[in-house]
C-alpha cells in the first residue's frame, strides 16, 4: 500500500534556486582570485625562460670559443635575421656566432644557436650599450668590452616587461666571461634597484 502523506515522501535530486546562486558567486569569487594569480605565474614563468635563453647562448658561445680555441672568438649578437649581427635591439632577438665556421673554415660561419623576438612589451637593454658580446678562446670577454665605466660590469643586461622595474632581470658577464644572474626579481647582483626604460 502506497504512503498518502506528504511528509513521507523522498525529496526529489536536484539544486534549489538559492543553491545554484550561491554556488555560482563562490565560484566566481575563487576565479576573482585565481586568474590574476596564474597570470602573475604565467609571465614570471616566460620572463624565466627569456631570461634562460640568454645565459645559455653567453654560456654557448663561452663554451665554443673555449673548444674550439678560435683565434676571432664567438660572439654573441642581436638580429633579426638569424644570420648576420644586424645592430638591432636585443628584444628583436640574437645569434651565437662564431668567427670561423669550425666544420669548414673556409665557409662563411653559420650561427650556433639563434633565438627570435621576445614578446611584445619586453625590453632587453645592456648597460653599456653593447649589441655584441665576443667571448675568446680563453674563455674571456674580447678586451674591446673594457672601455665600459669602473663602476659598471662590462656587460649587464637588464630586461624588463609590462609590469615595470619591480619584475625586471637582471644578468651580466665578468672579464673572465662568468655569467651572473640575480636571484630576486627588480634588483640587480648587489640588491640595489632596478629601473625600466
């Protein structure tokens, strides 16, 4: 026999109105929260990578001229071609290049590595205003790098993104071609203050 009364009765599945809305302003306040959090993520993690790109072409280029004891050294340039050093800004891109071309010397050198344009709104600037750095079959910068200030390295990159000096890099390469990156964004090695262009 079925039971009459209403009381009895299974509550059937399913949200309430009420549920629903307040399910879905949690939710929109935990999205609030999270997408600047993973875009703040996002660009730290390319500007990391940017940034990594460029100790590992100062540290190829280190390397080659060190193994291949090249007389002219390798260098490392900015380009927007790929090819040749093209005297652009560093944001446009660079090339590891060496004098000779180590398999055939009597070809034209073909680049070791070659890295593109970095995003729009990044800035890559080098204190002294170099657009070559040539490491020598020592291991050394080419001594040309000498003419730079006491008070500054011989070269110092700085680069920076939209979001201005506080998340800015920092890197640079001593005479005997080490290279340094800071470890704290927006500070350079000796923890003073970065500034964007």
């Amino acid at each position: 026999m079925r039971d009459s009364h209403p009381e009895h009765r299974r509550a059937t599945g399913g949200f309430t109105l009420i549920e629903l809305l307040v399910t879905i302003v949690v939710l929109a306040i935990l999205l609030g929260l999270a997408v600047p959090a993973f875009r703040s993520l996002m660009q730290n993690d390319q500007q990391w990578v940017q940034q990594n790109n460029l100790v590992l072409s100062l540290n190829v280029a280190r390397s080659e001229a060190i193994k291949n004891d090249m007389a002219g050294g390798v260098q490392v340039c900015s380009s927007t071609d790929g090819a040749t050093c093209t005297g652009t800004p560093w944001n446009q891109g660079w090339i590891v290049l060496p004098s000779v071309n180590p398999f055939n010397p009597a070809a034209a050198p073909k680049p070791l590595q070659v890295v593109g344009a970095l995003p729009t709104g990044t800035t890559l600037t080098e204190a002294n205003g170099n657009l070559t750095v040539t490491f020598q079959s020592n291991g050394g910068l080419n001594t040309g790098l000498l003419l730079a200030p006491a008070a500054t390295p011989p070269v110092a990159f700085r680069m920076c993104d939209v979001r201005g000096a506080t998340k800015a890099r920092y890197l640079q390469v001593s005479l005997m071609g080490r290279v340094a990156a800071a470890q704290m964004p927006g500070q350079d090695l000796t923890g003073g203050a970065l500034v964007c262009p």
